[in-house]
C-alpha cells in the first residue's frame, strides 16, 4: 500500500480518536434510507446545539475506538454510520431520538457517553433528561426555593407584628 494512503488512514484514525476522547456524547446512528433533506435538516438542528455530525469508514472508526478501549463499539459499527460529537452529555442522544421517532429510517446504535460504551436504551433514557441549560435552571429553582421561601416568613411576621 502506498505511504502515503497509509499516512492519510493513520492521520484520520487519530482524528476520530480525539473526538471520541474530548466529546462528552458521541452517538452512532444509521442513515440508511433518509433523503438528502432529511439529513440536512438533521445535521442543522445538530449544529444549532453545537454537535458535530460525521461519516466516517466503520473501519476507521472501529481502529480508533480500540485504540480508546471502547471495543465494544463494533458491534454497533455496521452499515452506513455517522456519528455525532458533543460537548453535552444529553443533547446528541435527545437530538437523535426526537428525530428517530419522526424519522423511522433513522436508527440510534449506541455510543460513548462520558468515556463509557453506552447501549441504544441508556440513549434513549438519556433523551429523556433535560439539556444543559434545563439542568441549570432546574438547580438554580432548587437553591432559590429555601431562600423565597425564608423571605416569604419573614413577611409574614413583620406583618402580624404590624397588625398587633
């Protein structure tokens, strides 16, 4: 095989391996079946959320996933794949499942969520759970509540002490 093909396949290998190392979710979906415009319709609500969405050679990707540890992704890296990367635990799973339910030719095959090979149903469970910015408010309410609700006493008895 010519160096240079060699050299291209070793520089591709470690790309998909970085990107599998820094995302958070990286998820492995077959696009079998859907039309160009459904697929440009995906990849722009996966870019809206800042999720990068690749094909790459199954191959490749298995070389590199051995290369992390994550051997059991093979099972999952048959047939035309993509893989969407992001920087949020939730969001690709949620993206993809919410499509994948309008879009039967879509099918979620698993992924690695926070440096562990996930299954198609930890996915889906993870689709469930809010995004990063819903989990953010949902704590903020939580901290706040004491405090509202610390205040609301207080008006409380400045009033009845206002009334006696």
């Amino acid at each position: 095989m010519n160096q240079s093909i060699i050299d291209t396949k070793i520089e591709l290998v470690g790309e998909i391996t970085a990107k599998l190392r820094e995302a958070q979710s990286s998820v492995i979906v077959e696009y079998r079946g859907l039309t160009v415009a459904e697929v440009t319709q995906l990849r722009r609500q996966l870019r809206a959320e800042g999720i990068e969405f690749k094909v790459y050679k199954n191959s490749m990707t298995q070389r590199a996933a051995d290369e992390l540890g994550y051997g059991a992704l093979a099972e999952s890296l048959t047939g035309p794949n993509a893989i969407a990367f992001g920087s949020d635990a939730v969001a690709p799973s949620r993206i993809l499942t919410k499509f994948a339910k309008k879009h039967k030719k879509l099918v979620v095959k698993g992924g690695v969520v926070e440096g562990k090979v996930v299954d198609t149903d930890t996915i889906k469970m993870l689709s469930d759970l809010p995004g990063r910015d819903g989990m953010i408010a949902m704590l903020l309410g939580c901290l706040q509540s004491p405090i509202r609700d610390f205040a609301y006493a207080l008006k409380q008895i400045a009033e009845k002490q206002e009334q006696q």
